[in-house]
C-alpha cells in the first residue's frame, strides 16, 4: 500500500470537496449480464452479485453525504427478458431486505421504492412496503429503487392526472407549470432533492433507456467502462470528483 521514502499510499484515495458532493445521484446499473458472461456464469449470477454492489455503494454514498441515491433496478420493458430471468431478478428485493436491512437501519437510511408497484408480484410488493415502512423513520440518506419504472410512462401518468384535474374543475390549464407537473411525478415525494445532480451509467453504454427524463433536465451525467458487479466506492469517488471538476450552468453561461 505504501512506497519508497515518501511513505505516500500507492493508490492515493481520491480527494473530494465535502462541501460539494452532489445531493442527489441517479446510476443506471448496466452490464450484470456481461460480468456474468465474462465468467462462464449464468445471467442470474451477475444479477445477484449486482445486488451485493447495491449494499457496498448504499452504504459508501452514505457515507459520503449524498442526500439522495436512486437506482435504477427494473424498468417497464425489463419484463421483455426471459421469464425465469424476470423470476428470479424480482426475488432480489426480498433477498435484499433480507440480508442487509439491519445494515440499513445502523446507517440511518430511508428506504423508498418508486414505480408502477401494483403489477409486481406480492412477495416483492409485499418487501418493498415493508422495507419503506420499517425505514420511514430514518433521516439519512434516502435509498430510492426505481423498481418497474419507466420514465415516459410516468410522464405520460402525469399528464392524464392533471388533465382529469382540468376535466373536473379543480385546475385550469394555464395554472400547468414546472412545478405542478413535477408535482405529479414519482419523484414528487423527494420535493426539491428531485432532480439528480448527477446521473451515472456503468458498463460503457451512454444511453438514457428511458430513466427520469425529466428530472435530468440539468443533471451532469458521467459514463463509467465498469459493469456493474465491478463498480465499487473508488468508481463512484471518481464519478464525483468528475461531477466536481465541472461548472455546471443550469442553462446559464
Ligand atoms: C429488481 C431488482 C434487481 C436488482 N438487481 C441487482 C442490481 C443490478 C440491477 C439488476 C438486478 N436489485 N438489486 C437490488 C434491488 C432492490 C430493489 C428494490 C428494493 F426495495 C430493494 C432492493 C433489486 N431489484
């Protein structure tokens, strides 16, 4: 670990601002399959090792102060897969809370699942509501799993609440902005902490797939080569580092 004369660590830890980590951090954890391939194992193997990364950087960006971790677990086309493939992904939340909820409640950590929960099966429904109302209490960082969701859905869910608000005379259509839109999206429950300040992709791919796309109007997004399995608290340290090393406009110059 340490070298030579200067005694200075071999792998210096990066150096982060404490006064500027992002607040609210969006992954989309991409390449579970791949790492399973790469090892002559199957599919479900890299899923189940993708969720012990979950628990690693659960608890590293705790640590670090972001506010706000969501993460993309299963989205509305993820049904599309293999259905023994979809069986046993939709045990992971249940093998989750299982394993690590008492790690969880020791870090202060507010569990929330957002998505359309109502077509999930009961056992993973039923460890999803659990685990939001075992943690409700908590006043740490806010894991929120975004669990058969999809961001164009949730827009379009949007839309037709509000327009059934104007049909029954409770609104009026110019009174439709930003912020009652944003109101009535999944991501309303997070109030100002809504919009991710930084959105990151693993395994190389640098595509959205269709994921808060509203919420990411400004978000600075960072594109990492890991697959998933492989991400761990040093990757996301890079990750902020690089979201610190940029000026970010907000559209201004
Ligand atoms: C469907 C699914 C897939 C899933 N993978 C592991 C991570 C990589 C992505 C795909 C597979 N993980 N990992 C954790 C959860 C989870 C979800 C909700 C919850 F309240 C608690 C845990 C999870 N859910």
């Amino acid at each position: 670990m340490f070298s030579g004369k200067n005694k200075q660590p071999e792998t210096a830890e990066i150096q982060l601002d404490p006064d500027r980590i992002p607040e609210h951090v969006a992954i989309i954890m991409d390449g579970n399959g791949r790492w399973a391939k790469k090892r002559h194992l199957p599919r479900v193997a890299g899923h189940k090792q993708g969720m012990e990364t979950v628990k690693t950087i659960a608890k590293a960006a705790s640590r670090m102060g972001v506010k706000v971790l969501t993460l993309y677990a299963f989205s509305t086309e993820n049904w599309k897969r293999p259905q023994d493939e979809v069986k046993y992904i939709m045990k992971l939340p249940v093998t989750f809370f299982n394993t690590f909820m008492p790690e969880l409640i020791e870090e202060n950590v507010r569990v929330k699942v957002m998505g359309y929960l109502d077509d999930l099966p009961a056992q993973t429904l039923k460890a999803a509501q659990d685990a939001m109302k075992d943690t409700e209490q908590n006043t740490g960082m806010i894991l929120n799993f975004a669990l058969n969701y999809g961001s164009r859905a949730e827009i379009v869910t949007a839309a037709q609440k509000l327009a059934q608000q104007a049909v029954d005379g409770n609104i009026q259509p110019d009174e439709i902005d930003d912020h009652l839109f944003a109101d009535n999206l999944m991501t309303a429950f997070l109030g100002d902490l809504a919009d991710p300040d930084l959105l990151i992709r693993t395994s190389g791919e640098e595509r959205i797939s269709n994921f808060l796309l509203w919420q990411i109007a400004y978000s600075e997004m960072v594109f990492v080569d890991d697959l998933w399995p492989d991400f761990s608290t040093e990757t996301l340290r890079k990750a902020i580092a690089t979201y610190q090393n940029r000026d970010r406009r907000f559209g201004g110059i």
